[in-house]
C-alpha cells in the first residue's frame, strides 16, 4: 500500500500546526480553512479531532502553559517566595515564546487541564504556606496579571532608535531614549525581574 502523501493527521499535529500560524501571522489569522490548508487536508477533517476552532484555540494554549514549571510548588525544597519567583520566570519563558498569542491566554484556564494544573499547584501551595485561601487566589490571580501584562508588549521596543527623535527642548530627560530599542530584551526583562521581586517583598510585608 501506497504511504499517504500527508502525514496523517492527529491531535498534536494540528494544534502544533495552528500555534505555528498564529505566532507568525497573528490569532486573527487563524481560521479552520487556512488550518486545513497548512496541514493539506480538507477543512471537514479538522472536526473529527477538534469540534470547534475554539476549541483547537483552547488546546494550543493548554500546550502553551503546559511547558510552565510548576515543580517548584510540589517539591519540597521551595519557601512559597522562592517558588513565586520562580514560577513568574517559567511563566513569562512561555509566554514571551509564543508573543501572539498572549491575549488568548490573558483569559484564565476554564476547563483546560494544563492551566487548571497550574493554578491547582499555586492555590495548593499559597494556602500550605499559612496564605488564607482568599489570599491565595487573589496572589494567583495578580501574578497571571502580571506576568501575561508584561509578556504583551515591549516598552523599549516602544522607542525609535533615531537619537534626533527626542527633542531635549521637549523631553529633557529622555537623552538616551533612543537605545532602548536596541537593547530591548534585556530591558524587559531586567523590568520585568524588578517587578518580580518587587511584587513578591511586598507580598512578603502581608505574611503572617
């Protein structure tokens, strides 16, 4: 028998396929249509494994959060703030990955199993610490909005790196503006660690 001339098609393989596409186009360019011709196959096939594109959306954001690290709540060797610190790196490493898609997974984890994981892990975790359980939440909840808030843009990519673009008459303090860009990675993230450690000695001051 003749080998097909398409990898045959599977689960993995079309939410593989579909993150693909929004990372290099954006989520608006996802339709099942586009989908089915990427993978070379017919539109209908998609619906034998997926019922929906939602929930084709939902099952690629789940392979998203599912490379997030959460051992550092169940493994015994963490404080809660040094398993908060390290989950928020873990979590922005995912999310800054796939940049397109993080409105999608601004929104919380409805009934996918990879992010209903994770915030199992840290409810779990903050309340085990002493944090009452209404606490927990909310510092589950901040932490989500922190993390995918700076993973949804750049604020050095923000700047132009033309140094005659910031007029000191108008912006007296903005000489060096023009760098950022340049050095937009490390700025983020070295902002992005401030807050971090920011957010969690503040939580710490709360703790009792």
């Amino acid at each position: 028998m003749a080998r097909p001339r398409n990898p045959l098609l599977s689960r993995e393989r079309i939410v593989a396929t579909a993150l693909a596409l929004i990372d290099e186009e954006g989520l608006g360019a996802l339709s099942t249509r586009r989908l089915a011709a990427r993978l070379g196959v017919s539109g209908p096939s998609l619906y034998n494994h997926f019922a929906t594109k939602e929930a084709i959306l939902d099952a690629a954001a789940d392979s998203v959060v599912a490379q997030v690290d959460v051992s550092m709540f169940q493994d015994g060797t963490h404080d809660w703030r040094s398993a908060l610190l390290a989950w928020g790196r873990s979590y922005r490493a995912a999310l800054t990955g796939h940049p397109n898609f993080v409105p999608y997974l601004a929104v919380g984890p409805g009934l996918r199993p990879a992010g209903l994981r994770m915030a199992d892990a840290v409810f779990g975790a903050m309340v085990e610490a002493g944090w009452p359980p209404a606490q927990a939440t909310r510092i589950g909840a901040l932490m989500r909005y922190f993390v995918t808030g700076s993973a949804l843009g750049s604020f050095a990519g923000g700047f132009v790196g033309d140094p005659d673009a910031y007029d000191p008459a108008d912006y007296p303090h903005l000489g060096q503006a023009h760098l950022l860009a340049e050095h937009r990675e490390h700025v983020d993230a070295s902002a992005f660690e401030t807050g971090l450690r920011a957010l969690v000695d503040g939580l710490a001051l709360q703790f009792k």
